[in-house]
C-alpha cells in the first residue's frame, strides 16, 4: 500500500492545486490515496491493537522495546506534552519503511549495477571484505575499516543518490544569487545538479570513480561541503543516514563473500524519479556463488 502511495505522491508531487476545489471534487488519483491511506492506517491500529490487548490481558508487560513498541508507549503516555498522536504514529512508521528500506533498497541496486560493470572494483571491494570479516558475518569494529566500500558507496550516491533534489519552504524573503524569493514559497534544491556540476568534480562527472573519496568527502569536494549532499545538509540533514550507510554495508559484505556479480545482457538502463531515483525496470544480473559451480 506504501508503495502505491508512493508512486501516487511521485506522479502528483509538481501538480498544480487549485484552493478549494477538492472539496467540490476528487480526482480519481485522490480518492485512491485516501483509500490507501486509511488502508495503512487501519493496518497500523491493528498492530497497536495486538500489543495494548497484550499488555492488559498480562501476556506481556509491556509494548515492547522495538520501533514500534516505543511509538506505542508514546501513544499511550499519560502526560499530554509527551503523548504523540495516530497521525504521527502512522507517519512515524511510513517514514521508517520508506527510509530504512526503500531507499537502501535502492542504494544496493545501484550498487550491485556499478560493480557488475566494473568488476575491479568489485573484487577490490570483495577482497577488502574477506580481509576483514572471511567469511564470518560483518561486525561493528570491521564495518567501520571499509574504506574500500565506503568509496564505492559515496560515488553511487553521488551518480544515483536516495533523493535527487531538497525541498524547502521560504521562512521570508531572501535573495538567492538574481533571485529574490518571497516568503512562504516552496523550493526544491536539485541535488544531483550539484552531485555532476562539472565545475565541482570535472569532466569525468559523469563516470563511476570511487577513488574521488580516498580522501574523504571533504577533499573529494575541495572542502565544498554543499558539492555533496545526498541524505541532505545542514541541522536538517536526513537523521536515517549513518543507520542507511551500515545497513547497507552488512547486506553488500555478506553478498560480496558469497557471489560473484556479472551484469545480464537483459539489463535496460533507465532511471526514473519516485521520490528517489530509482531503476524503472530493476536490475537484472547474473550471481555465480563462490563456493560452488552453481
């Protein structure tokens, strides 16, 4: 349902609205959406609905201590200034979904793409993983000594970031360059003008590079800290990101120890924007394990 949501708000996101005139009529894209969005709301009770019956039949003593289990907790504090509301419940919980797995989704397929294509950089990549964690599962002290990973990471949000642009609401006027904005207009800052600006990484923009950040982000961007900004910038950056970039990490280590990856020549190149970037039509490779001749 999240997911119809999603493609909805895409396609509709840049439509021009006119006041008033949804209390008169509906599109049919509108009243899809509020289907959808009731649909997900009344699926999100029933989750809080299992835990309260819980918690008051005894079975359990309380909500539960993961993501969800606070958020319930909240809804049911007794102090009003900490209560938080269903609507915020059931945005909290969306937002979770769409961050913690649709955009890494997203990332790794990109990811996996580039490194089918590139395969120095995938056995760079893979051999820097065995070094580390063999074939045991990734841990927290070796995730943090991917430097190898790490770079071929930044480059692919650099080329196909989570997010392509940042939208704003103008606080009061401002002068921006020639333009003057006037307050209470809404912008969108398109990041991935800035990620192949030409200007600020040259003329191989366009290329997969990861060794642009053997140095770090900073020296990558010649201490341009706006050159790069895929999970955002500034004091509202996107607070998902360190818990996106090791989620990421762990999936990519544990597929590198396993398969080699080689691009199929079904694969169709074609990138599209709902919400994120994302490929229209998948990613279509060819995994052969390590370990046998399957």
């Amino acid at each position: 349902m999240l997911n119809k949501l999603t493609i909805l708000v895409s396609q509709n996101i840049s439509k021009t609205k006119i006041p008033f005139i949804n209390k008169l009529w509906k599109s049919v894209e509108m009243l899809e959406s509020e289907k959808l969005e009731k649909g997900i709301q009344d699926y999100v009770m029933e989750m809080i609905k299992k835990r309260e019956d819980k918690v008051v039949s005894g079975e359990a003593d309380s909500f539960g201590n993961d993501f969800l289990g606070l958020l319930v907790n909240a809804y049911n504090d007794l102090d009003d200034k900490n209560r938080v509301s269903l609507e915020d419940l059931v945005g909290e919980c969306k937002t979770i979904y769409f961050a913690g797995q649709e955009t890494v989704n997203s990332l790794l397929a990109w990811i996996v793409l580039h490194l089918a294509i590139h395969g120095d950089w995938q056995e760079k990549a893979r051999r820097e993983v065995i070094d580390i964690f063999g074939n045991q599962n990734p841990h927290l002290e070796g995730i943090a000594k991917l430097k190898i990973m790490t770079m071929i990471i930044n480059e692919t949000l650099r080329l196909y970031g989570p997010s392509h642009g940042l939208p704003r609401t103008v606080a009061r006027e401002v002068q921006l360059g020639k333009l003057v904005l006037p307050a209470n207009i809404d912008v969108l800052s398109l990041n991935i003008g800035l990620h192949r600006d030409p200007h600020l990484w040259g003329d191989d923009v366009h290329h997969f590079k990861p060794e642009r950040f053997a140095e770090g982000i900073a020296k990558a961007t010649n201490y341009n800290a706006a050159a790069f900004c895929p999970f955002g910038i500034g004091p509202r950056s996107c607070v998902g990101m360190s818990f996106a970039t090791m989620e990421t990490k762990i999936a990519l280590s544990m597929i590198l120890q396993r398969y080699t990856i080689s691009l199929s020549p079904a694969y169709v190149h074609s990138p599209i924007s709902v919400l994120g970037i994302q490929p229209e039509h998948g990613i279509q490779v060819i995994l052969k394990s390590l370990h046998s001749n399957v």
